[in-house]
C-alpha cells in the first residue's frame, strides 16, 4: 500500500462517518414548512394530534387557524384564550402585538428573526445539536409538576423579569402588562412520537389547558408580509434669512448646497453609520457544526504532523549487528514488496546486470546498451529491450523482466568463456 493511500484512507473513512451523521440528522430533524408538522388534525409521528385529543379529553376547546390573521381574530372573540404558535418563523408576529388582555402565547423554538420582529423581550442564548432532557430547575407548578422534559435544544435569554425553567429552554414572561407569552425551546413535547416521553405530555397539556379555548396557528410556508425598505424622504434645512440685496442667497452649481442638482439634506429612515452585520451563514448551523469542524482540522494537522517524521529521505545507519546477507537481501525485498515497489526493485536489478557486464565485457561502468551489444555480439534493440525497458506493471511483468535479465548475464558471460576456450 502506497504511503498517500495509507493517509488518505483514514481521511477518506471519517469524512464519509461526518458526512452520513449531517445526512441522516437532517433527515431526522423535521421541517417547519412539512404540512404535518405539529398539526392538530392528524397523528402523525412528528404531527400534534395526539396533544389536541388530549385537550379535547380534558374539555379545552382547539380551534384550527391556517392564517395569522385569523388566529388573531379569533384570539379577540370570547374570552381570553391561549394561542399556540407551532411554527412561530412562519407567523406574521407583528400582528400579535395587539392582542387582548389575558391572553396566553406558548412559541415553539422561535429563532432570533422571530424574536426580533415581536415585542418579546427575550433573545436566544445558543442552541445544541440535539434535543436534551432537563429538569424544571424553576419554582413555576407546571414545570414542577411535569418533572424532566425533552425540551432543551434552544436555551433563551429574558431581557426583563421573567420565570426562566428547564436552564433557559422554558421562559415565561408578561408582555406590555397585557398578555403572557412563553417560549418552548424544543417542539418534543409535542410531537406525537415524543410525547408520551419523560414529562413531555404533562408540559405541553399543563402550557396549553391554562385557558378553556386553544387557537391553534397551523401555518407551513411563509404567513408574514415580505419587509421593503421605504423609500428615503430628506429633510431640507430652512431657507436662511435674507439680510439684504444678494445676500443669504446660496450660489447655485456649489457644491454640496441646493441648486448643484444633489439632494440636499440627510436621508430620514436610514442609519448614517451601520454596525458590523452578523454573517448569516455562521447563523444558519449550530454551533456545534462549527466545532466539529475546527476538531477535524486540529486532527488532520496532528495527523499530518505525526506523519511528517516518516517522509523524509532515508538515512544510512551502521547495522546494530553481522546479519547474513542472505537475510538482509530477503528483508529489502519483503520492504520492497510491501511497497509495491516494482519499479525501484527492476532498476537495482538492471544496476547490477550492468555492473556485472560492463566488468566482464572490459568497458566502463556508464557505457551505452550499444557498446555492450557490440562487445557481446548480441543485437542492440534485444539489449536495449532488456535493459531499457517498459516498466512492470504487474508482479508477473516483474518477474519476467527480472528472468530475461538472468538470462542476459548468463549468455554474456556464458559466450565470453566459451569463446577465451576456443582461443586457448
């Protein structure tokens, strides 16, 4: 085996493990936009089915909104209400802000986009590969009384005074003194195929029965208007004050002032001078992509360095002890084999072929294959062939050239002698 196939094998076999690992976890994690996602009017493995018959069972009412504007109308009819946004990136949260007193919101897993277009004061505080089981480590009964749940993935981070359970992925908090709002950091609770997990279905009963009606938002693609950016107004300065025949009057064709053809004024609307922008694709995967990734490369560069003792050049030690050659001719070709060095262990061959002709023919070590076909009466391209050949490809070719070698020799020196006989 080959010294780049030795390094590129083990490179190769943990690329393909992290590679299948993102695959199947991507295929596992289930999507926001999929029309069964947490829907209530069906049981499916990641649908909330099984959570809406189970209010039913308790005597809450679920009523099914497939817009946000219906949601909130329904939300402002009848008494207070709680109302469960599934799918929270997908709603149009500016809406929400008007809703009624008392009114009750649970989010599932909103992102920073979400959170940012709400009046919620609350941000996200990292997020991990997986959803975690936790405790409720938080003085609210609800959480108290379901005991651990699998809602840890996201962790949030309240800006005011709020009830902060399960380390950070349950957060309670009171909105402009009129409504509640409480945000999930993993949606395994209500899933149909996690529910009956751990405390899963106490949690999602006890955040959605605090009120007698439920009004489920079931919405997958987009449900919020698509933000442009209005057009840039300026404001105009005040004309100065004339103080008296042609003066106050600004010059026309200056540069910078009106009458040079540019807008005059600053541009209301708009920053002056803009912050540093998040890098959105540092955004999109979860940090511990990015870990994973930085190990990889410390591997790869501990790898490499471990390896780079072993490829430089050779050096020529003294032999420790007398080893017969015989065993050590045995050794280089077992080291010469395993390499698959066909073509390094031809040349040795054809040095020592050379050697011993160029000595019995009387020429010098470097003389051309038609010197030594002349010497010895041998054709030169026949010479030529066996000398300065293809190289082997196979351990068959290798063979064969080492055999048509011997034979060479052989007949050299078998002529030579015959021919000093005849002499004599």
């Amino acid at each position: 085996m080959k010294r780049w196939t030795r390094v590129a094998i083990p490179f190769a076999t943990l690329t393909a493990l992290i590679t299948g690992t993102l695959i199947v976890h991507a295929i596992q994690t289930p999507d926001a936009d999929d029309p069964a996602f947490l829907a209530p009017d069906r049981v499916h493995d990641i649908s909330g089915g099984t959570l809406a018959e189970r209010l039913r069972a308790q005597g809450i009412q679920v009523d099914r909104a497939t817009s946000t504007e219906d949601a909130i109308t329904a939300a402002g009819t009848g008494p207070a209400v709680t109302l469960f946004l599934p799918t929270p990136d997908l709603a149009d949260l500016t809406r929400v802000r008007g809703l009624p007193a008392g009114t009750r919101v649970v989010a599932v897993n909103p992102s920073d986009g979400a959170l940012r277009r709400s009046n919620w004061p609350v941000e996200t505080a990292g997020s991990q590969w997986t959803t975690r089981v936790t405790v409720p480590g938080c003085a609210d009964p609800l959480a108290v009384a379901a005991g651990p749940a699998a809602v840890l993935r996201t962790a949030y981070q309240p800006q005011e005074d709020a009830t902060v359970c399960y380390a950070g992925a349950m957060v309670t908090m009171r909105v402009d003194d009129t409504y509640t709002v409480t945000v999930v950091g993993s949606p395994d609770p209500f899933r149909d195929d996690r529910i009956s997990e751990h405390g899963n279905a106490a949690l999602a009963v006890g955040l959605l029965s605090q009120r007698d009606r439920v009004v489920w938002l079931d919405v997958h693609e987009r449900d919020r208007p698509v933000p442009s950016s209005p057009p840039p107004t300026y404001e105009t300065p005040p004309p100065p004050a004339a103080t008296g025949p042609g003066e106050g009057r600004p010059q026309e064709g200056a540069p910078g002032e009106p009458g040079d053809g540019t807008p005059t004024g600053t541009p209301t609307g708009t920053s002056g001078a803009r912050g540093p922008e998040k890098n959105p694709l540092f955004q999109a995967f979860p940090p511990a992509l990015w870990a994973t990734l930085a190990l990889l490369a410390l591997i790869l560069i501990a790898l490499a360095a471990a390896a780079a003792r072993r490829l430089g050049t050779p050096v020529a030690e003294p032999l420790p002890s007398r080893v017969p050659a015989n065993e050590t001719m045995l050794g280089h070709a077992r080291l010469y084999q395993r390499a698959r060095a066909r073509q390094e262990s031809l040349d040795i061959l054809v040095a020592a072929a050379r050697r011993r002709l160029t000595r019995h023919l009387g020429l010098p070590p470097d003389a051309p294959v038609e010197d030594i076909a002349a010497h010895a009466g041998l054709p030169v391209r026949y010479v030529r062939d066996i000398l300065d050949g293809e190289p082997p490809r196979s351990n068959a070719d290798m063979v064969e050239s080492a055999a048509l070698l011997q034979a060479l020799v052989d007949t050299v020196t078998a002529s030579r002698h015959h021919h000093e006989g005849e002499q004599s």
